[in-house]
C-alpha cells in the first residue's frame, strides 16, 4: 500500500479490507465541482481510468448504482433497456446520499449504507487499473477492476457516451 499520506479509514476502505482486496490510496485535494477531470490531472492518470460511483433509480424509485468512465456519460436509455426497467434518472443529490451514506462527490461503491444492485460499464473490466471513490471526497484508491465482478457483483453493461 502506498505510505504517501496516511488516510483515515472509510467504510469503503474497511469493506475492501474486510473482503482482502488489494488497493492502493490517492489522496489529492478535492475542487468543488471539478470532477474526475480534476482528480485524474491531480494524480496523473487518464480520465478514462477513473471511474465515477453514481447513484441513480428506476421508475420506481428503486435505487441502484453505476459505475462509469470519467470521460464518459451514462446512456439512461441504453441503460434502462440493458437492466431492463422502463426509466433510469440520477437520484438527487439528498436521496443519494441517504442511500449511500456518503457525501455526493465521495460516493464509492464499497460500503455503502443500503444494498443496492451494481451495475459497470463492460470496457472498465478491460482496464488494467482503476480509480475509484474512497469513501470521502478528495480520495481515490486504486484496484484491478475484476474486484467489481469477484466483491460487489456488479453486472457489466453497455451504455457509456462520450462526453
């Protein structure tokens, strides 16, 4: 693990230790507003390794989490039709928090308050690594994206759309 700067722990961090995944820690300084473009350039990385935890619902209010490239957007249609379910939307910041637990701009997939089905766009499991929420904004740790298969689940789909 990288001994840069010592990070507290989250609960993403406590999940990913609890299920022995390795990880390393990128702490960078957090810009309102600035995105995965502002924590890729920070760390050196290119935007499309950096993987975005959103919460989003169905028709139904159900909620459910999707993870996607930096540099990329998520297809609500393509995606709706992928899970399959009628309507996809982004929940409002409030409701995603409440579901998470974590604050919008520090959302990580790991150790999230409700369960919730995972869903990842296929081209992330092709990577070799990638950067993804540490539980806290301002924090991303780095792991083999097979992690989001093997640990949480995740089932991969198809709906990226450049930005």
């Amino acid at each position: 693990m990288a001994k840069k700067e010592h990070v507290s722990e989250t609960p993403a961090t406590q999940f990913l230790r609890k299920h022995a995944v390795a990880f390393s820690e990128h702490p960078y300084e957090y810009e309102e507003h600035g995105g995965t473009r502002s924590s890729s350039s920070a760390l050196g990385v290119p935007e499309h390794d950096v993987v975005k935890t959103l919460v989003m619902q169905d028709e139904a209010a159900k909620p459910l989490i999707v993870l996607m490239h930096g540099d990329c957007k998520v297809s609500t249609k393509n995606l709706a039709r992928a899970i399959p379910c009628k309507s996809v939307e982004p929940c409002k910041p409030d409701v995603a928090q409440r579901h998470s637990g974590y604050l919008v701009g520090g959302t990580s997939p790991f150790g999230i308050r409700k369960a919730m089905p995972v869903y990842v766009e296929e081209s992330i499991l092709a990577l070799d690594k990638i950067y993804i929420n540490g539980g806290r904004r301002g924090f991303l740790v780095g792991i083999d994206p097979k992690v989001l298969v093997d640990v949480l689940k995740a089932r991969p789909v198809q709906c990226a759309l450049a930005e």
